[in-house]
C-alpha cells in the first residue's frame, strides 16, 4: 500500500463509490466498510451464540470423500479433514475441493506411523512432507495436527510447537470403523453429541458417508450448527502444541475409539479404488 499508484488506486475507488451510491452501499453500516464482499456475504456462524459442533473425518481423502463432500454442501455444514499424505498424493482433487468449500484442512502425517515410537527428524518428516504435500494440491497448509490414534508424548507436542500448529483431539467418538453400520454409527453420535463437541469419524468408512444426510438433519433438528473446529469456541486460545478440545488428552477412552494396530481394521482404509 506504500506504492503511489496504489493508493492513488485505492482513494478514487473510494471516491468512485462515494459519488455513486447503490443500496447495497448506503444500507451498509461504517463498520462494514472495510470489509471485503466476500466476508460480508459468508457471515460465519458465532459459536459463543449458537449451539455448535464439529464432525472430524480422519485417514483421508477417502475414497467416498466427493459423495461426503455434497453432503456437507446440500447441508451447508463444514467438516475437518485429517488428511494423510500419502492420500493426499493419490486424490488430490479430493483434497483441492475441501479445501475449496471452505472445510478445516489437518495434518494427520504421511503414512500413520505410531508417532511415539519414531526418532524427532522421522516425526518432523512425516508431518512435514504432509504439510508440503497438502499445500501443492490445495495452495493451502494444514493449521492443526491430529497424530494417528491420537498418540503423541513432549517431542511430538514440541514439533508441533515448532510447526505453530495446535494438537486436535476429539471428546466424542462414533466408533464407525468397528461396527461399519449406519444405525450403530447415527446412535453413537447423537449419544455423544454436545455443545462444542468434536466428534471423530473417518471417510474411508462407507456407512459414515451414507448415513451423513440423516445424521445431518438430525443434529440440525436438535439445534447444532455442525463447523468446522477452528469455529468452535475457544479453538482460538488454543496455541501451537497445545491439546484442543482442552482436557481431550486425559480421557483414556479416546485411544479406543482410534483403530489401533489391527491391520484388518485399517485395511480397507484409502489406497483401494484408485
Ligand atoms: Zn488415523
């Protein structure tokens, strides 16, 4: 803005709309002045006034992840993906359009290692080559690191520190990769859904994807307004290498609602299909 031109630029388009007013103009408030179309328009929801929650989609792109995808926009919901890197390489398209419909974009590292039991340069390498994976396919970086199966220990919480992004967790599960059944998964979540909740699912899970309009409209009908996390309130306090949802990390339960090291439980998980 220091350039001339561009401020010369910038005061006649000031002028030119002060000398030709349109409704939209006058109707507009000072305080809206600065503000570009685009942010007028989406005006995002308040979770300090509105009941909210988050539904988390780990592992992906999956391969069901475009039909999941029209689902949240039929909805006008946001989600937030945990993407692995590796996917990422395979679906990139998948990847571009989450980020593109305005859903939260996480790093969830490149292959899904156990985090805990890598050296530090292994750690920053399979987050980094995420980070850098994701930016090529969607122009954007991953804000927030979610570590597979929810492990992380000092050196991972240090790395993220390093990386300036917060550690998600999540205080609700669905336990959709274990029982794979529409009605199990719909019941779980409702039974599990509360105010600011962040919910764990996974895209690779096909009754998730399937069962999503249903469950949509009845989180909608109960008052939610289903974000993405970095709408949720007190995501913005949440620093780099920080846990949110605060206190997540100390519910033993949570690491049972991840699929551990069973292989059957992971395997029809995103390479198939491509
Ligand atoms: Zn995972």
């Amino acid at each position: 803005m220091r350039s001339p031109t561009r401020l010369a630029l910038a005061t006649s388009c000031a002028l030119a709309l002060v000398s030709t007013p349109t409704a939209a103009w006058s109707a507009d408030t000072p305080k809206a002045e600065g503000k570009t179309a685009s942010t007028a328009k989406a005006a995002p929801v308040d979770c300090a006034k509105v009941k909210c929650i988050a539904l988390t989609f780990d592992d992906g792109p999956g391969k069901y992840a475009d039909k999941l995808l029209d689902t949240f926009k039929k909805y006008k919901s946001k989600a937030t993906f945990f993407l692995e890197g590796q996917y990422v390489k395979s679906r990139p398209a998948f990847a571009k359009r989450m980020v593109a419909e305005g859903h939260d974009i996480g790093n969830h590292s490149y292959t899904h290692p156990h985090l805990r039991e890598l050296s530090e340069d292994k750690i920053r390498e399979e987050l980094q080559k995420t980070q850098d994976i994701v930016k090529k396919a969607t122009g954007k970086y991953p804000t927030t690191i979610r570590p597979p199966y929810g492990e992380f220990d000092t050196r991972v919480q240090a790395i993220a520190t390093e990386m300036g992004m917060p550690i998600v967790l999540w205080n609700g599960g669905s336990r959709d990769w274990a029982t794979k059944n529409e009605t199990a998964i719909y019941n779980e979540v409702l039974k599990n859904a509360k105010r600011d909740g962040v919910i764990l699912m996974h895209d690779w899970v096909e009754q998730t994807v399937t069962v999503m309009p249903k469950l949509l409209a009845a989180l909608q009908k109960q008052g939610y307004h289903v974000v993405a996390v970095s709408s949720l309130r007190g995501f913005k306090d949440a620093k780099a290498g920080d846990v949110y949802p605060v206190g997540s990390e100390k519910d033993k339960d949570l690491s049972s609602e991840s699929p551990t090291g069973d292989p059957e439980a992971y395997a029809e998980s995103p390479a198939d299909g491509l």
